[in-house]
C-alpha cells in the first residue's frame, strides 16, 4: 500500500499511534480515561477542500485518474471492496489529485498467488464498476446541457 500512498492515488499514510496512555496527556484525552483499551490511530493525510467526484465535478481527466487509481490499488494486491463514487475525491491543488478512500473492508494479499485467479477476476469486477461510474456521472450532466431534467419536469 506504501507505493500507492507515494503515487498519490490514496491519502498519505504517516504511521499510527498504539496502546496511548491517555493519563499523559490530560486534560485533553479524558475522554478515553476510563476506557478499558488505550486509545489507537491511524496519521493520514489532510485534505482541505477535497470533494467527491460527481456529475458537477466530472471531467474525462478526472476520471481517467480514478481508472488509473483502482488499477493502481490492485497491482499493489488490494481488493477495494466498497466501489462507490462517494469513495473518489478530486483534490485541488498544483497537480491536482484524485484519490480513494475508505478502505476499511479492503482485502490486501502478500502476493499474486496468495491472490489467484479469483481475486484476479474481482479486481476485472472492480475495473468494470469504476468504468460504469463514468458512463453514470456523464449520463447524469448530459440532460441538464439539453435543458432537460432527470425527473420529467
């Protein structure tokens, strides 16, 4: 995953705290004083402004990251498993970035053949739905340059 962080296609990942005594650190962590495990967290990176890739925010280059994204996510052996546009944010900035997030129910394998020819094909699905999205978005923007609207008013 420390690859696709460096690339830019997922937020930076600085480290993690483990096992904080939040005694050392009153009064601002009194919060989890009493709790019965210490506190833990993952250091990302900060975003300011970041916003989904949506219909107003779509562009082909936009997207066209997103597509690099995932494949970028599965060379590094990582199943996503929560493909959603939600999950795509276009980050301003010089360069600008579009990355995913929220991998919390990702699968990670240590090598292709830990992986196999399945996971091999969920990676295709994956590909396939991140396409779709762009289809979605496009499809979505196009009625309104027509003066149209999606609900039939």
């Amino acid at each position: 995953m420390f690859g696709v962080c460096k690339r830019g296609f997922v937020l930076r990942n600085y480290g993690y705290i483990d096992c904080l005594d939040p005694t050392k650190l009153q009064p601002y962590l009194d919060h989890f004083a009493n709790d019965q495990y210490n506190p833990r967290a993952i250091l990302l990176e900060y975003l300011p402004n970041a916003e989904e890739l949506n219909c107003a925010k779509y562009s082909d280059q936009r997207f066209q990251k997103a597509i690099d994204g995932i494949y970028e996510i599965h060379s590094a052996l990582i199943h996503h498993h929560d493909i959603y546009p939600r999950n795509i944010l276009v980050v301003p900035g010089n360069p600008e970035r579009v990355l995913w997030i929220d991998f919390d129910v990702a699968t990670t394998f240590n090598d292709k053949e830990s992986m196999g020819s399945q996971g091999e094909e969920y990676c295709k699905y994956e590909e396939k739905l991140v396409a779709s999205f762009g289809e979605l978005l496009v499809c979505s923007i196009l009625p309104s340059f027509r003066g149209e609207s999606n609900y039939g008013y």
